[in-house]
C-alpha cells in the first residue's frame, strides 16, 4: 500500500484529470454503478465530529474518516484531520492511503469547476471569494490551473488578516491580481465578477442579495442546517442546482431555512445527463460534497500511482 502525505496527496491530483474523473463518476452514480451512502456523522463533542464517507464501484472502494474538531486552534493542530484508505473492489487489497483534508479540499473545488463548466455559459475570467480558509486556498488554485482565471476579490471579516492571505496567494500565484474586501463593503461595493464562491462556515448569510444576473454564485461552506452562506431571496429567485439531493436535504442550511421547493432544486448528475437551460438569471449552486466524489479523486490518485 502506498501512503501519500499532503504534498504527494496534491501532487496526485490535478485538476485536469479530477473534473473528467467527476463527470464519470456522476454518470455511474445516476445508473447505480456506484455505492455511495449518505456520510456518518457521530459526535465527539459539542465541537468536534467524525465523520465517516464509504464509497463502492466494480473497480475500487474507497472510505474517508475524516475528524473535524473546531476548537484545534488551540492545541495548534488543524481543525479538519483525517485518511482515505483505497482498496481493490476485487480483492479487498489496500492501494494507498490519502491525507483526507487535501483529498477533500481538491475534489471539493473540482465539483465547483466542474459546475460552473456546467452552468456558466462562459469561460470564468475573474471571482470573488468569501473565506480566506483552506477551501479558499483550493479553489483559487484550481481557477487559476483549470480556467486561467486571473483576477480575484477576496472578502473576509478581518481586512489585515485578508490582505494578508492575499499576499500569501500572490506569492503562490505570481501572474494573478488579487485585491482584499472587507465584508461590511460587499453590501455597497460588489465587484462585477464571473463568480461569486462562500468557503464560509457562518451562521449568517455572506452572499449579497444583489448580485449581478450574469453572475453565479456558489455555496461551499455551509454543512450543517444551521449554516446559511446564500440569502433567502436569492434562493427564491433564481434555479437552484446542488451536486448531491439528499445530502442537501438535511446538511445544507441555507436552502433549509430559506423553504426552497425541493421539488424545483436540480442535481448536477441530472444536468451534466440533460444539460442546462440558460435564462435571464444564472441559477445558484450548492455543494455539500458525498463519497462519491472521493472515489472520484481516489481514482485518479491510483492512475497516477500507476503511472
């Protein structure tokens, strides 16, 4: 069995194999290829869960345990701990072990690119991103690797804190502009953007309201029913896609509280299958993430194990 650490881990997922690798992945989960239950989630504490997201299909298996604990800060480890252990299907034989955050992390904005390929009717040349965490890291890497997309906006409470998360990016991606936002300015200085992505866990809605038409905005953040990263009005007025239905229905908050219509929610398998009808507003996207996109990156990590 190879054990990959963060750095290998990364190294063996590019985003130019992890989006083809979704596509796949989303087509055998909508003909029954793929064993993919909803994640468990038990509780450590009132901070702190272990989650646990098996995932099946005629080649691999693949299961994460992944430990977040939100109060880590103080014992200066990461609040998001956790593997992917990878096995043959056949046989039962280990392949490799992942470190859990970084799989999440680039399989989590892979779904993202492959959603705005999906139901952005352009190529992304600029974003705003609310959050200057670790999934902020991921997806300005995978915008800037997949698409090209070179200007961005980052938006978080503390501006000396943004500005500097903004240097680090900077550094790490030397031909790009980027610009700090204050969050108290979104409300009357929103930049005209191709994307609009919450990386949030906030109890409050962080989108504006009043993006522009031709902008879509998605929610990454929010996992939990009391997480809201979308305004209400913004859900009611626009089509709503999310990557997985069920988890959706009990995970993400702020189409919980906003009442939406399940009824009128489209899934991402159904429209990479169908495709997407363009209209006068661009729809909002939801992400909550599912085994089956683990197995997904797990793939591709195997490839390049072989490779």
């Amino acid at each position: 069995m190879q054990i990959f650490n963060a750095e290998q881990t990364a190294a063996a997922l590019p985003f130019a194999q992890l989006v083809p690798a979704l596509v796949k992945v989303a087509q055998q989960l909508r003909e029954g290829k793929i064993n993919a239950p909803e994640r468990m989630v038990v509780e450590i504490d009132k901070a702190s869960v272990l989650l646990c997201m098996p995932a099946v299909a005629a080649d691999i298996g693949m299961t994460k345990l992944i430990t977040v604990h939100a109060n880590n800060a103080q014992h200066q480890l990461p609040a998001i701990q956790g593997e992917v252990v990878v096995f043959d299907a056949a046989s039962g034989r280990r392949l490799a072990l992942l470190h859990g955050p970084t799989v999440t992390a680039r399989r989590t904005a892979a779904v993202s690119l492959l959603g705005i390929e999906a139901l952005l009717p352009r190529k992304p040349q600029s974003a705003l991103l609310i959050g200057t965490g670790v999934q902020a890291i991921a997806h300005v890497d995978g915008l800037v690797d997949y698409f090209g997309v070179s200007e961005f906006w980052i938006s978080a409470r503390d501006l000396a804190k943004t500005q500097a998360f903004c240097d680090d990016l900077q550094r790490r991606h030397p031909q790009i502009a980027i610009k700090p936002l204050a969050a108290a300015d979104l409300a009357s200085a929103l930049p005209h953007t191709d994307l609009v992505i919450a990386l949030t866990t906030s109890r409050t809605a962080v989108i504006p309201p009043h993006i522009a038409a031709d902008t879509l905005a998605i929610g990454v953040g929010a996992f939990k029913p009391d997480m809201v990263e979308f305004p209400a009005e913004l859900l009611h007025s626009r089509t709503v896609v999310v990557d997985c239905l069920a988890g959706a229905k009990h995970e993400a908050g702020d189409l919980i509280q906003a009442q939406i219509d399940w009824s009128k929610v489209r899934e991402l398998p159904d429209v990479l299958a169908h495709g997407f009808v363009q209209q006068a507003l661009l729809p909002v996207y939801k992400t909550v993430g599912q085994a089956a996109w683990d197995l997904a990156a797990a793939r591709v990590a195997i490839a390049s194990l072989r490779a």
